[in-house]
C-alpha cells in the first residue's frame, strides 16, 4: 500500500505522510489527543467547532467560508470523538489537487496554511475568544447534542453506551453533558485551547500528490515556542459482565429497537484483538453472516441486525430495529447464534468468506484519499503503524479455535430495549 | 448489431473512459483508474418507484403496487440455487443494491478476482427467480424496512414536502411503498416488471478502477445475449404547475424540529449538462455558507450547519429544495423567500458568482476521486441523457448573465411547499 513517512516534530507532536499522485484531492488533518475527562470534554468539544470557523486572518464564519470557496471549495471540517478513554478532536482540510485548478493556483500549500492558523492563530480579543463566535457555536453544538434523539437507531446505541459504561470513563460523552456546554465561557475555552497545545498529542497526517515539506515546516515552527508536556491515558477495559442490567425507555415510534452490549473479553493491544474482530464479523458483520442469514433471511425478523467490535474498550455491540411483539424472539435468535459460535459451530466456509470480506475491504480503503487516511489515523493508538498487507496476513492466520476463544470470551452486560408506549 | 466503442475524454480531469454500444443492447461505460486496485461496477435499470402505470410495445396499461421496484430489487438476489450474497462470499466481493424514484442498480466492489464477481452480478440481475414462498417471506423483512423509514424523521419530512407540491406524480409515494401496498405484490406481478423494464436497452453498466475494456467485454459477449428493443411507456396523471399546499407539520418525537422548503419547479423536460451547471452555482451563490442568506440566518439562529439544498429532479418532476434543522422552520423560510425576491431583483455580486463557480468545479473534479463515485455519476448522467465531462466544462464556460437568467425563471416564492416534523409540545 501506500507508504507512510513518519516525523517528530516536537515532544507529542507527530508528521506523518502519504504521497500519492492518484488522486484530484489532498487531504491533511491535525488529530488532536487527550484523556477523556468530564472536566474538560465539553470545553474540548465546543473549542474544536470555534477554531474550525474562524482564525486571526478570517475572523468569522463568513470570512472563512468565503476563503475556502475560492479555493475550489475546499472543505475545513471538525469533529469530536471517543477512542477508548480518550478524546479525539480532528480538524481537517481537505481541497482540490493543484493540478486540476483552472487558473494554476496552490490549494494544498494555503489549505495547510490554513489549518495551521485556525489552530496556532485563532480570532481572540483581549486575549480570549469573541463571546459572539463562541454563541454561535455554542447554539449548534447544543442542538447537535439535542438531534442526537432525532435519529432513534444511533440514540438506541448512544443509550445503550451510556448506561452499560455509567461507571466507567467511557461512559461520558464525546462533547461532555449538554449542562456543561452551556456553561462554558469564553475564558475556559482560552485556557481549554492553551492546555491543548501544551498537553495534547498532536497527529498530523497528509495525503496528497504534492511534497509535505511545506505543510510540515509550517507545523514545526509552529510547535517551536510552545512548552510542551503531553499526558496520554491508559483505557480501561472491564474483561466480564458479572450480572445482565436490561434498560426499557418508551417513546412514541414505529418501530422497536434492540441493542445488546457484551464485554468482549480482549482489547487492543493484546494480539486477541484480531480473533475478536473477525468473530465479530461472522457473527454480525457481513451479508454472509450469521445474524444476516438466520435472523433476517430465515426468520424474517428485522432488515438489519448488526454487530461491531470496539477493539479498543473491547465492548461488542449487537442493533436490530423489530416490532415489538417480536423483540424477546429476536433477543433468544441472537443469543442462540452466539452460543452456537461458542459451541464451535463455524463453517470453514463461514470462516473463509468472512476473512476474504474482510481484506477487501482493507485493500479497498487503499484507494481513497479518506480511507488511506482512516486506516492509519485508526492505528494513531496502537503504538506503530500496520500496512495492509500486514493485518491482511493477520486477519488471514486467525484459527478457527481462536475464533471459537473469542466467542467464549463474551458476556452480555446490558440489554436496551426502546419501544412504544402502547406497544 | 454489433459492439461500437467511442473514448470520451476530458482535458481538465486529466481523465478518459469508453462508452460501448454492446451488441446486446447494453449501454457500457469503462472508466479504467490506473494505479487503483479496487474496481466497482454497478448495473442499472431505468425502473424505480415511480414506474407504476405502465405498457410494452402499446399493449394494456398495467398498474402495480406501490413499492413493487424495491421488492423486486430485494428478490432479484435469490435463485433456485441460493442467493448472490452467498454466491460473492466466494470472491469476497462486497455487494449492494438500491431502488430509488426512477432507477434500480446492482453493484459490487472488489480487490480481486473481479471477473469472477462479474459473472455473479450479470447472472443474477438476468436471471430472476421469484416464486410464491419466496415472494411472502421478504414482507417481514421490508416491512421492517418501511418501519424505520417511519421514525426517520428526515425521511417523513422530505415525503410530507413532495405531498404537499405534487397532486398526482408518483414521486410522493414512499420508494418501500407501504406495509399495506406491499402484501399485494406477487410473484406473477414481480415478472410484469421484470419483463417490462429489465431489458438490456433500458438498463446501463458502469464499470470503473482496476479494469480493462476487453474483460468486460469478454464477460459481457459470454453471458449477454441481444435483447429484442421494446417500446416501454410510462404513464403519469397530469401535474399541474401549483402545489397542493403551503404547509404541512407532522408531529414526531424528535428534540430539534426539522424543515425542508421546497420549490415546484417546471418539469417538461430534464436539465442538461449546461443547465445543470447554472444550477449548481445558482444554488450555491444563493445559499452556501459564504452567502449573505447563510449568514443572516446563522445570526438569527434560524439555521445551523445542517442547513442543505438540493436540485431534485426526475421525469416528470423538478423541485429546489431547501432544508435542515431549525427551531423556528417558519421563519427560515420566509427569510430564504425573501433573500430570493431580493437576488432576482439585485442580481448576485462578481465575487459571489466566482466563489461559486470555483467551488461548484471544484466539487464536479473531486466527484472523480473514488471508483464508486465515478460509476454511480455515470449511471446517473446516463439515465439523465448526459455526459460528465460535458458537464465540467459547462460549469467553467458559466457566466454571471447565464446564471442569473436562470434564475427569472426558477425558485417561484409563490410556489413552494414547506414541511416540518416537530414534537407534539413544541
């Protein structure tokens, strides 16, 4: 695959680049790393939005928008999320390639120019950040965390997390509470940023056709007056389940929905991760799968029932919408197809299908600028970078007795129902 | 008939791909991405929701329930033998399928043994199986399916939209149809429209990445045979150019309200490469976050970064719509009404059309990056009547004076529908 060039630029702070000519676009993106903390997620969260909408040089949302449009477009984009315990803010850039401009402008060098702005440079009066900016995000925010609710298959997840994970540091989310975002002031958030650029870990990654030396000595100037200290966490993985907690809400909908939340037993970085993944994929990953095959096609029971691993709090998750009359037979068609993995009922078939499902989608993510990106911003948490060659050998040296482990491994935590009041 | 291939090229993409005439009566496009492992290809029927009047070769009128595309395009992936899936499980292929207002396509992905995959997808989309146990066992399925469609309330919002313009255009009935329209579909049916508009003429292939024109081609001359060219007619009510109402509200469990704004547009005939374009960087002049609009609603907090537009056209319907989350949906919409009153009056500012247009090729250039983005526009370009590369250059080639006098003729304030989901509190 694409090879990655990887450079320190200062204590926590990491330059890591993939040139490639296939592509019209360049994408660079700054990941930004902390410990998840109540204390300091929702300031974390609302920053993240203020820097990604204006800098010194274009002070509002306007201004900024009207730069990047003349720049073919090009798109500078934030978002917030969690990686085991810890938080992620990711600002990014992404524009045209600057062979495809029509009038031979260099939109990737601004666009890195850019985003070093809105990072190092923010728009701040008496030293703090514009009370109007910080309203306005702070609005959006607030109702992005409300709309959470509008769509009920990720409020099902988002509810079964929260109540599986309520003692855990995993259990706050992405953005704090809805409370705290309203109570942050422009001042926290000048300090929440200076803290960042002190202690977070910063992971720079550029995907383009053009030499990164430009965007990197940006980044290393910039990072050259700062005192840096970087904290980083440890994620905590509870290994079993000891007793099954199960949550009904009602709300007025049409359709049920199912979550179950198991303890996976193995996280990253123990080499068991890989036996994990793809005991989860046989089980719930793919259109071969055994929940795809038994609950949807031979029972009729949902159009999707889905399961994923998070290999880093190593929590599996199972959702499927139903009609309510038919959730406990739904919940017993899931169990059963787990217990029959730890039975070791696995075809070779099943095992090889789900294995060659997987490496496609790894060679695939190859060529795309986002998903060359994906692939290794995914492993920014795994202590080096993997090719896909590699993990493709990884996945392809799984044994059926380490799938089987893997399945034992599991115990269900938590069971969240949604239905209707009158259902 | 015999095979006819033409290279289409373009300067300002860098890019090239061949347009084929099979003599199957297939219509190829092969857009071979050097360097690229992956290859994507994606077959398509010109037959979606909205297909459901219809006649062959001047025969009787056949009418179909509600949802009937979407069903079949469920079916089609069994056989006697068992089903695509399992047959893709072998080449490790990831596959997909989906119905929308005027298409249905059948499409693969893959690293390897990409001809294998071929095979798979050109056999089962030409070889339907549909049978009475079969038939009866996907309505729980989709019935489920229709049932999350319900709590969606961006799905909901966008539907009571298209009922409050359209009187009689099918493109109001939901794509899965209903629970209720769904239970009268059979397997003799399901061959009506099989038959009908699952011929090689009226259906298209995409094929792009890692790929050569001979293997395709090589699949193509084994496994299709020359389909005999019928005369497919649709049959639509008559449209009147008025909406059906300014207003609709459904109450919906949802913490933030949710709006869409659409305008009834004049439907004789689809847009062009050239029209397409004007369109483009009308819309984004008018309501990009750089506009003047975006900003006065921000400041009003009428809006928030969901806020999005959309040109939504098909046979026999055009609409401009204009949408997001919202906490007053009705005063959004009266300031984007009054925003356009004042553009078609004033006209828009040099630096607004420039910006725009950048960012609209901009956008038409990036569009050509992944090779599932690159066969999916095609199919759609296809099934519209146009070309892509036509299409960058008519967006370099716009001028201010084009793009406003499209706009005195679009975006009537007097006719246009808003619609919003909202809490039963609020």
């Amino acid at each position: 695959m694409s090879q990655i060039n990887r450079k320190q630029l200062a204590d926590g702070v990491f330059f890591s680049s993939v040139r490639d000519g296939r592509f019209k676009t360049m994408k660079i993106s700054a990941n930004i790393i902390v410990p998840l903390s109540a204390d300091t997620a929702a300031a974390n969260a609302l920053l993240c939005d203020v820097l990604s909408h204006s800098c010194k040089a274009y002070p509002d949302f306007t201004a900024l928008s009207k730069k990047l449009c003349s720049l073919y477009g090009a798109d500078l984009s934030a978002f917030v999320r969690k990686v085991g315990d810890h938080q992620l803010i990711a600002l990014s850039a992404m524009g045209l390639d600057d062979r495809y401009t029509l009038n031979g402008e260099s939109v990737a060098q601004e666009l890195s120019r850019l985003l070093c702005s809105v990072i190092f440079e923010p728009n701040l009066s008496d030293g703090v950040f514009v009370e109007e900016n910080v309203e306005q995000e702070r609005r959006q925010l607030l109702d992005s965390i409300d709309a959470e609710y509008n769509d009920k298959r990720l409020y099902a997840i988002a509810q079964l997390i929260k109540h599986m994970c309520a003692k855990e540091t995993y259990g706050i989310k992405r953005y704090g509470s809805a409370q705290q975002v309203r109570e942050v002031t422009p001042q926290d958030l000048t300090n929440a940023w200076k803290n960042l650029l002190k202690t977070a870990i910063f992971e720079i990654v550029y995907v383009g056709d053009s030499a990164p030396d430009k965007a990197q000595a940006v980044f290393s100037e910039a990072f050259g007056n700062i005192d840096r200290a970087p904290a980083a966490a440890d994620t905590q993985i509870i290994r079993t389940a000891n007793s099954v907690n199960t949550v009904t809400e009602e709300i007025n909908v049409a359709q049920a929905k199912l979550v179950m939340g198991f303890r996976a037993g193995t996280a990253l970085p123990e080499k068991e991760a890989d036996a994990a993944a793809l005991m989860c994929a046989i089980l719930g990953g793919t259109a071969n799968s055994k929940l795809f095959c038994n609950v949807r096609e031979k029972q009729s029971l949902c159009y999707y029932c889905a399961s994923r691993y998070d290999k880093h709090k190593g929590i599996m998750l199972i959702d499927s919408g139903v009609q309510t009359e038919n959730i406990d037979k739904l919940k017993a068609g899931i169990l059963k197809e787990i217990e029959d993995m730890k039975n070791g009922v696995i075809t070779d078939f099943e095992m090889d299908a789900t294995k060659r499902a997987m490496i496609n989608s790894f060679y695939s993510s190859n060529d795309t600028v986002g998903g060359i990106e994906a692939w290794y911003t995914a492993q920014l948490f795994d202590g080096g970078f993997t090719t896909i060659e590699e993990m493709a050998a990884r996945i392809g040296a799984v044994t059926k007795e380490q799938v089987i482990a893997a399945a034992n491994k599991l115990t269900l935590d938590t069971v969240y129902v949604l239905k209707n009041s009158e259902g | 008939m015999n095979t006819v291939i033409n290279e289409v090229k373009s300067q300002r993409a860098g890019d090239s791909y061949y347009k084929i005439k099979h003599s199957s009566g297939l219509n190829i496009y092969v857009y071979p991405k050097e360097g690229y492992r992956s290859a994507y290809a994606i077959i398509g029927a010109r037959y979606g929701s909205i297909n459901t009047c219809f006649s062959r070769d001047g025969g009787e009128k056949i009418t179909v329930p509600d949802g009937i595309a979407h069903y079949l395009e469920h079916k089609l992936f069994e056989s006697a033998e068992g089903d695509a899936f399992t047959r893709y499980a072998e080449t490790g292929a990831s596959a997909n399928a989906y119905t929308s207002f005027e298409k249905t396509c059948y499409l693969f992905s893959c690293t390897e043994k990409f001809d294998e995959s071929f095979e798979i997808l050109l056999d089962f989309v030409g070889n339907p199986y549909f049978t009475a146990q079969t038939v009866a066992k996907e309505q729980g399925i989709i019935g489920q399916e229709i049932k999350m469609y319900d709590d969606s309330p961006d799905w909901r919002v966008m539907f009571n939209m298209l009922g409050g313009m359209y009187h009689n255009h099918p493109v109001k009935i939901d794509i899965a149809g209903t629970v209720e329209s769904i239970a009268e579909i059979t397997a003799e049916k399901l061959y009506d429209c099989y038959n009908t508009f699952y011929n090689l003429n009226n259906m298209v292939l995409c094929v792009a990445g890692n790929i050569t024109v001979e293997q395709v081609l090589k699949t193509c001359d084994r496994m299709l045979r020359p389909n005999e060219k019928h005369t497919i007619e649709t049959y639509f009510e008559d449209e009147p150019y008025e909406i059906v109402e300014p207003y609709v509200e459904q109450s919906f469990p949802v913490a933030v309200p949710i709006f869409n704004l659409g305008f009834k547009e004049k439907a004789d005939s689809l847009s062009d490469e050239r029209r397409l374009a004007q369109i483009g960087i009308l819309l984004s002049a008018l309501a990009s976050p750089t506009s003047a609009l975006y900003r006065e609603m921000l400041d009003n907090n009428l809006i928030n970064s969901t806020f999005s537009f959309e040109l939504f056209e098909g046979p026999g319907y055009c609409s401009v719509i204009f949408g997001g989350e919202s906490r007053a949906p009705k005063q959004a919409a009266e300031t984007i009404k009054r925003y356009i009153t004042e553009v078609k009056k004033n006209g828009f500012t040099d630096e607004d059309f420039e910006n725009a247009k950048k960012a609209v090729y901009g956008d038409s250039i990036s569009d050509l990056n992944s090779v599932g983005s690159i066969a999916n526009l095609i199919a759609d370009y296809h099934f519209n009547g146009n070309e892509i590369f036509t299409y960058i250059d008519a967006i370099a080639d716009t001028t201010k004076a084009d793009v406003e006098a499209c706009l005195a003729d679009m975006l009537d304030v007097n006719n246009c529908t808003l619609s919003v989901v909202k809490n039963a509190e609020e």
